[in-house]
C-alpha cells in the first residue's frame, strides 16, 4: 500500500483556516508512549517510554531541585512549555521534590500524548493558567506516587484552569503501579454542577492490569469505564455531564455506556492512520508470532474500517526486557503495508523520513483534497524521548532510572539518569 494517501475535507472547512489546520495537523499529531507493568516485563520492573516529539524541545532534560518555600508568600510563574507564553502565577506549594526530567526522586514518572479533541473544548478556557506541560513538573514537584499525582493534577486543573487541549498521559511510580489518565478542558461555559462556573477539565484515569502492555499515540483511547472500581478506575464526577452541556453525548442517552474517547475524541481517518497506526505497531511488536494482531487491525490502523477499534491494552506474548521496549520506538513500521521505506516517496536509498509537512494540500485544489505521509513512532521531529524504568525492589534513591535520547528514537544513544540525581550534565540541561 502506498503511503502517499489523499483524502478529501469537510465541505464546511474554510479556505481562510486551512493553513492553520495544516500547522494543527502536523504538529498536534506528536508523542508516542508505551506503558508496561511489572508483570509484562522481563525482570518484574514496571517501565514508561515516552517520545517528545517537538523539535523546539530539542536537547533538554529538566531539573527542578528540592525546595521549601515560605507558605502564602511565595509565588510560581506559569509559562505555555510549547510557546513559552507568560499565563500567570499561583501560589507555590510548600514543599517540593526533586525532579530530573520527567521523573522524582520517589520514582514518579509522567509521560504524554496530545489528541486534541473536540473543537467545543479545545484550548478555548479564559483565564485558564494550567498547560499541560506545567501540569506534568508541578505534579512531579508535588507528588510521592500515581494515586496522589492524579489527585494534584485535577486540584491543579480544577483550581486555575486548563489552558491547553485534550491529553492522555502514563503515570508510573516506585510500587510499580501504572496507569493511563485521559483529560480535555470543560470549555468557556460550562456551569458546574452546582451551577457555578467551573474551570479546569474532565477525565478518566484507568489501571493498566498486571501483566498487561499499554500504548498511546496523539489519540485518545479510554473507552468506556466502570464507576464502582476505584481501585482500578478514577474519573470526574462530571465527566459525561460536560459532554452533554456542550451537546456532544444525548441527555436521555445511558450514561454508563458514555465512551470518553469517542465523544471527546472521535477518532476518524487521520487519527486512525497518524495516531492509532502506532500503537498498532507497538502492539503487532508485542502480541504476534505469525502476524494475527497486524492483520486482525490493519483496516482499522490505516484508517479504512473505524468501527473495530484496538483494545486498550494487550498481554504479550514474551515479556519484555529494557532492551524490547527501546527497539518498540525505532519502528517505522517495518515489514508493514505501511513502511514507508519501500513507497513511491523512499527514494533511491529507501528512506523512511519525509520532509515537513506530514500533511498538505495542492494549491488551487477546490475539493480541499489533503495528502499524507506515514506517521511512524521513529521521527526525526523528537526532541527528547526516554525509557523510564522502576525497580519496586531497589533502594529509593536507585529503584528509577530513565534512559534518555536526544533527537530521533531510531538513531540517537541514550543516557541513563538516577531519579534522584541532584544534577543534570551541563550538555543536556533544560529549564
């Protein structure tokens, strides 16, 4: 199959936006995550990969050193982490933690993916300060393990608003306890449920079972979820309430049969084939000995069938070293009808990269024709990636470590980092 695909555009999308639904395309569509539990790893360690895939990231790994600050006195700046635009200010915690890059020195570790969402709640809540970047180091700096950063997170959110689009992010901590959070902002107008204004986002937090391999990929993928399981799934009380304020779910419909993922991000054909293709690929790396999973999903990864959609996890067949998981995020999906190392556009040495962007338009087309090139989870647009591991029967100050990469995920070497370090080598320092 050819990966140069076109597909046509709404009638009801303007000439005028389609530059900026271009730059939304291919830059939203970023970040690649795998989640691993202790019982689907080799060694019994639970582990977290993560591609930044932003070029504007380039070369950082963060810190954030231990600190006290003076209660009801000091005050933290808000900065956009993509654009670095000033939001405002809130009030410091107490205490904070050590942080190097996206892990603490207890072994929290928290990574993400952007879907975006539906356009009613996307990016669009005034006042709001929280950006999802912001929301991953405070949590960091203010959390021990996944249930209390979940907690910090929704207080973060709930409190100064959330500024940016919809997220799914993968939380780890030292237990080895894993799970999948999804979120997107609660818009311009909603009225609360006591009906006060209300500021900040709905979301679904779910357990990835023991044993089980998890992966997320610029889509959201929280389906529907159980409501009488706390220990395994949290969400907000008014998660469906929000979706029918802004008429995206039927009042009279039955709410526990309400879908996160389809109503807040409906996946369709760009979604599927530049964002669920990767888990795809991910899961066919984990699941097949004689290519079952590929085929099983292969309408559904390159966008032709949407009705079958990927389970939220799967049980692989071998468990998976360090090693495994850091070769899962060099795939350009290869030995697939989507490897794009053997199309029309591979060139004479059957590369597998594009140049920028992934998506465009022929000028003067009047049917808005869009065309495509293959989204694999190797990008030569990553900034950072890592492989985060935790090892429950380690000391604290060594239980987590976090391999990192600097720039593409096929080709860059990494470097192991301590959680607990107290400093980052001058060469791959960030603020």
């Amino acid at each position: 199959m050819n990966s140069l695909i076109s597909f046509v555009l709404p009638d009801e999308v303007p000439n005028v936006s389609m530059t900026l639904l271009l730059l939304f395309l291919t830059s939203a569509l970023a970040c690649t995550d795998i989640l691993v539990t202790p019982g689907a790893s080799v060694d019994g360690s639970a582990i977290v990969a993560y591609n930044a895939d932003s070029p504007t990231l380039f070369g950082s790994i963060y810190h954030y050193p231990a600190e006290s600050h003076v209660v009801n006195g000091t005050l933290r700046k808000i900065y956009d982490w993509d654009s670095g635009v000033y939001l405002g200010e809130i009030p410091e915690a107490h205490i904070t933690y050590n942080v190097v890059g996206n892990s603490n020195e207890f072994g929290l570790v928290i990574g993400e993916s952007t879907f975006g969402g539906v356009k009613e709640l996307e990016m669009n809540q005034p006042g709001a300060i929280i950006d999802y970047g912001s929301l991953i180091y405070l949590t960091l700096q203010r959390s021990k393990t996944v249930q209390e950063a979940i907690r910090v997170m929704v207080d973060l959110m709930d409190t100064y608003g959330y500024y940016s689009a919809g997220e799914s992010f993968s939380l780890m901590d030292s237990s080895g306890d894993v799970w999948m959070m999804e979120v997107i902002g609660r818009g311009d107008s909603y009225p609360g449920l006591d009906g006060k204004p209300k500021k900040g986002a709905v979301w679904v937090a779910q357990r990835i079972p023991d044993g089980m391999v998890a992966a997320h990929a610029t889509q959201a993928r929280i389906t529907t979820f159980r409501r009488d399981d706390p220990f395994n799934c949290l969400f907000a009380p008014d998660v469906v309430v929000v979706a029918v304020h802004f008429g995206l779910y039927p009042k009279e419909a039955d709410p526990l049969k309400f879908s996160f993922s389809d109503v807040y991000n409906p996946v369709n054909f760009i979604g599927a084939r530049q964002g669920e293709a990767r888990v795809w690929s991910i899961f066919s790396g984990v699941t097949d000995l004689d290519g079952e999973f590929q085929h099983q999903y292969q309408l559904y990864a390159t966008g032709q069938n949407l009705t079958r959609r990927m389970p939220l996890y799967v049980k692989p067949i071998h468990k998976l070293s360090l090693r495994r998981v850091m070769h899962l995020m060099t795939s350009h999906y290869e030995d697939t009808v989507m490897d794009s190392a053997k199309d029309v556009g591979s060139g004479l040495f059957g590369s597998p990269y594009r140049p920028r962007p992934l998506v465009w338009t022929i000028d003067g087309d009047e049917n808005k024709t869009m065309y495509h090139n293959e989204r694999s989870v190797a990008t030569p647009k990553t900034g950072w990636s890592f492989v985060a591991q935790t090892r429950p029967w380690m000391p604290q100050q060594l239980s987590t470590i976090s391999w990192y990469a600097m720039d593409d995920s096929s080709t860059a070497p990494r470097l192991p980092i301590y959680s607990s370090s107290y400093r980052v080598p001058p060469a791959y320092a960030g603020k």
